[in-house]
C-alpha cells in the first residue's frame, strides 16, 4: 500500500506540532536558546494565528530566561503589530 500523501497545509501543521514538541522538552531541560529557536520554527509553520501568537510569546519567555532581552522584544513586538493590524481590519 503506498503511504498516504500530505497537503501542505498539513505538512506544515506535522511539522509545527514536532517542533512544538521539541520545544517543550528543550525548554523543560533548560535549554533555553534552543526552546526559543523552536517555538520561532512552530510559529512560523503554524496557520492558525492565536496559536502562532502563543508560539511567539513563549519563544519571548525564553529569550528573556536567557537575558536577551532585547531580542525578546521582536516576537512581542510582531505580536503587538499582528493585533493592531486585525483591530484596524474590525
């Protein structure tokens, strides 16, 4: 039997999900630098927003466990832009 095929769409979900995962276990072994790159990656190949924006805002917590601050600030500040742009579209 040949192995079913994917959409991209739901490629990119799978591929969210394991780095999602990933993510969790880096940031659960104090692995901080690499959680955040992580979460960036789930981020970027989630398609749904609300879930995206969570992604960013863990990404920004540990940045900040690690003192890059002011990196931390762009995925906030992504966010930020994000919602500003949805309330003008309301």
């Amino acid at each position: 039997m040949p192995p079913a095929k994917l959409t991209v769409p739901e490629l990119l979900s799978a591929q969210a999900g394991i780095a999602n995962k990933a993510a969790i276990a880096a940031r659960r072994d104090g692995e901080f630098d690499t959680a955040a790159s992580l979460f960036r990656e789930a981020a970027t190949r989630s398609d749904d927003r609300q879930r995206s924006a969570n992604l960013r805002i863990r990404e920004a917590c540990c940045l900040l466990s690690v003192d890059r601050i002011a990196e931390a600030a762009e995925p906030l500040e992504a966010i930020r832009n994000q919602v500003v742009a949805m309330s003008a579209a309301a």
